[in-house]
C-alpha cells in the first residue's frame, strides 16, 4: 500500500526507469513507467507520455499541482530502492543544485490518480491503523501556521489537526481557506497544551502518526516582563503533550525548539548539536527545559523524540513585534524603526518555507533522541538589516532610532546545519534578497492583516 504522505518512503526499483533528456529540454515519453512494489498500480502510467511537461516541471525543481493529485519538489523528496536482504539504502534522486534524470520517478508519482494515494496505507509497527494523521500544535502562529499550509499543500496527508490557545501571536487568520481548500481532511481546536483534560480529548479522537509541537510563547521581551507564562506553555503544554502521545501510541514527537538555547556566541564560530546549552532570557531557558523533556523522554520511555534547533525565520504571516515585520510595518507608516543598542547584534536568517521542509525531513527520516540544527548560513547585522529593508522600500535611514539594549541580549548567533545536510539531504533553497523582496511585499499587500494586529 502507498502512503500518501511519506512519498518519499515508496519502495522504487532503480532499473526499471524510463531515461529522460538533460533538464532543460522537454521529454517525451514514449512507455509507461513500471515502479516495482506498488502492487497494482502500474496501470496508472499510461498516459505517462501525455503529461512530459510534469517531467520538465520537476526536473527545473517546480512544483507540479496536478488538480487534486499531490504537488512535488524533487529536491525534497529523497527516495529510497529496495536492496538484497530485505535492507534499504537511500538513493539521492534529486540535489537542490541539479535535476538528473532520476526526476523519472516524482513525475510518475505526481501522475499517480489522487484516488489511488488517498487514506490508503499505514505506517509503523503496531499493525493497528496509523496513517498520516499529523497533530500540529501551535498552528495558528506564524511558524506553525507556514508548516500547516505547506504540508497540506505538498505532502497531502489523511488529516490534519491544529491546536492553538490563541493567545497574543496566534491568529485564525492566518489559515484563511485552508480549511475550504482541503475539505474533510483539515480541523482546528482552540485549547491550551497545557490543559491534560482539553487535550486528552483531542488525542483521543484520531490515531495520530505525529505530534509536531509549534505551541510555545516565543518573545524575548515578553518572557523578562512575565516569565511564568513561558513556563506554563513551554515547559508544562511539552510535559503534557509528551505523555499523552505516549499514552496514545503516537510514533513520532518532534519538538520545535530554537537556537537561542544555546547562548551567545563571539565573533567566530557556529552552534552545532553539541554546543552546550547556555540559555540567555527566560524564554530560552522554557524551550531548553522542553527540549530536555523531549530528549529524556526518548531515553526513558523510547519515545521516538526529535528536536529541531533553528536560526531567526521570516516570511508571511509573522507577528509584528518581531524585527523584520516590525521594521516593515513601521517604515510602511513613516514610524520610527527601534533598534537595540548599537544594532550590531547578528543573526542568521532562514525562510520559514525552507524551515518547514526542514521539520518535515526529521518527520520524516530523522533518527529519534537526535538534534537537527536548521539554518541557512545567512548572517546578518541588525543594523545592516534594517538598512536594506528602508532601501528596498526607498525610505531614509532618518527613520531608524537607537533604543536601549534588551537585557540579556544575545550578541551573535549561527547555525551549523551540516547534519541537516549531510544526514536529511535537506538545503535551504531561498535566496536571502529576492525572498526578504517577496516578503517585504507581501506586508506591502496585506495592510489589513497587520493593521488588525496593531489595533488591537
């Protein structure tokens, strides 16, 4: 049986693809590819040479939205072939920087009948029904609001279901239409992580593959002003949302955490997973004391446990007390643009939308108890930032105001994502520039969205 969300687990035999031209010219397909361990759905591929612009699309790694069938990035979807003795190898069918003539195989899946794919299929060990039934926590921020709109998109899972508290940062208005868009296989419960009994509730009715915990207080300022609001989300919803996946047989916890665990680092250098924590600000120290929940919880009881650490995300939808839609915002409104301190604190800055194609590959194929640093190796001065936002919307740099530095404040930060890369096969694929452009103007587009927010 195919399970239509872990595409990238389908058993493929290597010797039975159909060659394919260089990327860059459009193939024309002249038999129906064979995938060996589909049972019967050979069947499908018959009109295979009807639809070669799929296979130029994916090769020129473009998603390819056949009607109801599932979208697909090739440079995401490393593919694996069955060996001898039963054993699997992965198989490197797609590089971000390349499109071989392997892109054979998502074509063929893109092409698959939806009908064929959907709500078929298990996965894990326990025999009982456990399809791609994804628990998304947290989903109404920005980050988690990204992932749930990303992962209904390319991956099409059975279900999934969003629980957010809705306090300050989350936002119903952030998955408008998504729930028209994916018609029965899409829900959102407003409860807190931290309420055993609201969210037992909600364990209990699906079967669910995954839980993957967005739900966190996140703003540095906010956890100095209040600290025990961060403990009581942070620390208690992780406790809570962790017993009850194990007490609901939930095969896979992945746990969002941050790289400000780690502390501060000086001019030089990059966080790596064996960097020890040394959070800075309470808020740090709440996801550090979740993630070492997370972490024991794998010891202890098994649990197959998996904490994602990344660098400063921007993009759509993100609150606007954070610096670049703060930044944004304000210059879009001739206001003051604050910056701490000297501006010189340094950041390393990844898209949200490579951020998620980041979880979904430790989703995926992580291996359990593991750390995976996310990052995209694009460092920046605060300072710098805030200079090119004024220059891509041609305001002056008069704007810009010093304020007093935030206390604790972490002077550099840097991920080493090399693990990511050589272990998940994963790359950031935005370009800094053209993708802050695209963002920038986004705000630009969507002044209601923001202005709502600030009005409150």
């Amino acid at each position: 049986m195919v399970d239509p969300f872990i595409l990238r687990r389908l058993l493929i035999h290597r010797n039975s693809l159909a060659n394919l031209p260089p990327a860059g010219e459009v193939p024309v397909i002249r038999k129906p590819l064979a995938l060996g361990g589909l049972g019967g759905l050979d069947g499908a591929f018959n009109a295979i040479e009807e639809d070669a612009l799929a296979v130029f699309l994916i090769q020129k790694r473009k998603t390819v939205p056949k009607g109801p069938k599932p979208g697909i990035f090739l440079d995401k979807i490393p593919l694996r072939e069955p060996v001898m003795g039963g054993e699997r190898e992965d198989v490197l069918l797609g590089q971000a920087d390349m499109a071989g003539p392997a892109a054979a195989v998502p074509a063929a899946l893109a092409l698959i009948p939806y009908g064929f794919l959907h709500g078929c299929g298990s996965y894990g060990t326990s025999g009982k029904d456990n399809a791609m039934r994804i628990l998304v926590t947290g989903g109404c921020g920005f980050i988690g609001s990204n992932f749930v709109r990303y992962t209904l998109e390319h991956y099409k899972p059975e279900f999934v279901t969003n629980v957010d508290a809705l306090t300050y940062a989350g936002n119903l208005e952030n998955l408008a239409g998504v729930e028209e868009a994916n018609h029965g296989k899409y829900e959102f419960f407003q409860t807190d992580i931290a309420d055993r009994e609201g969210m037992e509730a909600i364990f209990a009715k699906h079967k669910y593959f995954a839980v993957v915990n967005f739900a966190a207080e996140s703003h540095v300022d906010r956890s100095i002003e209040s600290p025990q609001n961060f403990i009581h989300t942070n620390i208690v919803g992780t406790s809570v949302l962790l017993d009850l996946a194990r007490k609901y047989s939930v095969k896979r916890f992945v746990q969002i955490s941050t790289d400000e665990v780690y502390g501060s680092l000086g001019a030089e250098g990059q966080f790596t997973e064996q960097t020890p924590i040394d959070p800075s600000s309470p808020y740090s120290a709440s996801k550090a004391s979740a993630d070492m929940l997370a972490l024991a919880a794998h010891k202890t009881y098994g649990q197959e446990v998996l904490v994602t650490r990344c660098s400063n995300n921007y993009g759509t939808y993100q609150f606007p007390e954070k610096l670049i839609p703060l930044m944004i915002t304000n210059a879009l409104q001739d206001k003051p643009l604050p910056v701490y301190g000297d501006g010189k604190n340094v950041r390393d800055w990844i898209h949200v939308e490579d951020h998620c194609a980041a979880i979904v590959a430790v989703l995926l194929d992580g291996k359990p108890g593991n750390v995976y640093n996310i990052g995209a190796d694009q460092e920046m001065a605060n300072i710098d930032l805030v200079e090119r936002i004024l220059e891509i919307l041609g305001k002056p740099k008069s704007l810009i105001q010093y304020v007093t530095d935030r206390l604790g404040h972490d002077r550099r930060y840097a991920i080493d994502s090399a693990k990511m890369r050589r272990e998940l096969n994963w790359k950031p694929l935005k370009s800094f520039d053209a993708a802050l452009r695209e963002t920038i103007a986004w705000y630009q587009n969507n002044p209601t969205w923001w202005q709502k927010i600030l009005s409150r």
